[in-house]
C-alpha cells in the first residue's frame, strides 16, 4: 500500500449569505472542489469554484438560499475522491435574511485578461460613440447653415405673363396640356369631346402715320419709297433755296419782252405754204 491517504473535506455549518472556511488535506494536491445537491445521483457541480493548490481552508460565501441541501466533494491530482457531511442552509438569525445573490469565481489570469478585453472592448465602445457624436453634430451645424441660406434668399415674384394651369375636379379628369398649342383641354365623364377651340386671328399690328418699317414688302414700294423722298426733298423750303428761287424768276420776267418780240418776228418771216393747183384734163 502507498503512504498517501484519500483526501477529505470538512465544511461548518452553513448560514446564507455568510462565509463558511471549508477545510481540505491528505491526497495529492491540487485539489478541485465544488458542491452538489444532496442526494444527486450525476455529481453535477452548482458553482465553479476555483482549485486549491495545496492542502488547508478555503473561504466560502454561503451564496445559496435558505433551505438549500448540499454535499462538497474534493478530487485530488491522482482522481481520488472525498466527501463532506451534507448540510442544509440555514437563514440568519440577527437580521432573518433568507436568500442571497451568487458570487461569479475567475482566476487571476483569467481575470487580468477579461479586464484587458473589456478595456479594449470598452475603448473601442467609446471611440464609436464619439464618432457618432461628432457626425451627428456635424450633420446638424450643416442643416442650419442651409436653413440659414435659404432664409437669406429673395422671395421669388411670379411672373405677371405666367399662366396658371388649373386641373379639373372629378375623379375621372384628365388634363392635356397643350393640345393644339392652344391652352388645355379638359376630358371628363360630362365632356368627352377632343377638338380644338374656334381660332381667333391676333389683332393687326398698329400703323403710324409718317413712319415707314425697317425692313421694305418689296421692291416696288421701296422705288416707290425713293420717289417719294426725292419730291420731299425737292419740295422742301429753305433760305437758301428760297432767294435763289426769287432770282430766278426776275430774270425770266426782265428777259420776257424780248422773248416775245423774237417769238412775234419769226413768226412773221415764216412762210405760209401754198396749196398745189391740179390742173383739169381738157375735154375735146
């Protein structure tokens, strides 16, 4: 036989929420150690309680409820298995607290790790949040900067040569805008007739008087036009035009006597023509 003797396991009485020192020795250490429900017959553990490196007293939080019935088993390194008697939990008496929060166990190691994820996890989180921040702050300083320039704008005028299209009432309206090139035709159920309105010719343009258009109908009126200002030209009095007229006609009359006794004289000097003479045949 070894000298190595089955491990074993001591555990007080147990009051909730209170710490009990479990009591662990002889096997081989380490030792695993967890408790089950009295009586079970898989062994299954209710906490995860963390191993013990070597023999002594383990601190426990009494973490179940009142009236909770448990047995503790220790397994050492060689699988050897002890026992521990069961005991029933029991509420406190001073303060009468019945039941209790459970207590979530981690090694070291583990628990410097899950810190340094969820620091990273953490900072990520936060770095996110502040991105979002500075979008959603952004976003909105743009939508008022555009408010803002939009309510700066001129109020726009509509135009006095617009036309308003209205469209008809009813559920079966229809609306054909420029139809004919003419304004609209309104299709319903009362009025199904699709022809344009009767045309009305635009008015005729305005003529003023002593104007004459930029741009002559044809050739004849622009003769016709020339013409025309050649006589007003002609026709038009001036000073100058005027003495040289007067001039004129005093010299025709100083040289009129003299014109007409030279008119007298040739006419006389002129030679009135004798008529010829037949002669008659002679009559035997």
């Amino acid at each position: 036989m070894s000298g190595v003797s089955q491990p074993f396991i001591i555990v007080p009485p147990l009051t909730t929420c209170t710490t009990a020192y479990v009591v662990v020795g002889d096997g081989k250490p380490p030792y695993r150690i967890y408790p089950i429900a009295s009586g079970s017959g898989n062994a299954t553990s209710l906490e995860n309680v963390p191993e013990m490196a070597s023999a002594g007293v383990f601190p426990w939080r009494v973490d179940f409820n009142q009236g909770a019935n448990l047995t503790w088993v220790v397994v050492d390194d060689a699988n050897r298995v002890g026992y521990s008697d069961f005991r029933v939990v029991r509420a406190q008496t001073s303060t009468g607290i019945t039941t209790c929060s459970k207590t979530v166990y981690g090694s070291s190691s583990n628990s410097g790790r899950d810190a340094a994820i969820g620091g990273a996890v953490g900072g990520v989180v936060l770095l996110a949040a502040i991105l979002v921040t500075y979008l959603v702050y952004r976003r909105y300083k743009k939508q008022r900067r555009l408010e803002e320039e939009f309510a700066n704008l001129p109020q726009a005028r509509e135009s006095a040569d617009s036309v308003e299209m209205s469209s008809p009432s009813g559920p079966a309206g229809v609306v054909r805008h420029g139809t004919f090139n003419l304004h609209h035709v309104q299709l319903n159920e009362g009025n199904t007739h699709d022809a344009p309105p009767s045309y009305v010719p635009p008015p005729p343009k305005r003529r003023f008087m002593g104007l004459r258009s930029s741009r002559p109908a044809s050739r004849t009126n622009s003769v016709i036009g020339s013409e025309a200002e050649a006589d007003a030209a002609a026709t038009t009095t001036t000073p100058e035009t005027a003495a040289s007229t007067v001039a004129a006609s005093e010299m025709e009359q100083q040289e009129s006597p003299t014109v007409a006794a030279e008119t007298e004289r040739e006419e006389e000097h002129e030679v009135t023509p004798t008529p010829l003479r037949t002669s008659s045949p002679q009559r035997d």
